[in-house]
C-alpha cells in the first residue's frame, strides 16, 4: 500500500519542482515534493539510461521527469494528496 503525500507536507512550486530536475539532479524535484523512493529510483536509472544511450536519452528524461514532477505539485498545490508513487 502507497503512503500518500499530503498538500502541507510540500511548499515546493510546480516551476521550482521542474527546475531542481533540470537545473540540479534528475529527481530531486520528486524528493522535494516528498516522493523520495521515486525520486532516488529516477536519479539512479536516468543515469544508467543516460550511460546505456551514450547521453542521447537525457533530454526525454528530462521532458518526462519534468512534466512528472509539474504535474504531482500542481496537485500538491490544488490541495490533493498524492501517493509515494504517482506519475502524472
């Protein structure tokens, strides 16, 4: 069973959320928005993906990742909880 996030546990903007991915480390705009199993497991195989393709796959992780992590504080914002694991 997922533990949810709920809106107070995350001040974390949609727009801050999306530039800690790109900006930073690919998912730590997740670990700030609380989902930090989800965050660390991103971090860890964007990496081994971005490796594997020879770095040709880092700008869709970074659109995917991104949008992710837009999308889950736009919830947060609205007043929704979310779960640990939740995309889009």
């Amino acid at each position: 069973m997922s533990e949810l996030i709920h809106p107070s546990a995350s001040t974390t903007s949609p727009i801050s959320a999306v530039l800690w991915n790109i900006c930073c480390i690919m998912g730590l705009g997740q670990f700030m928005l609380g989902q930090h199993a989800k965050g660390a497991t991103i971090f860890v195989f964007s990496y081994l993906i971005a490796g594997v393709s020879a770095g040709f796959a880092i700008p869709i992780i970074w659109i995917v990742v991104g949008m992710d992590a837009y999308a889950i504080a736009s919830k947060l914002q609205q007043g929704r909880s979310v779960g640990q694991w939740e995309f889009f």
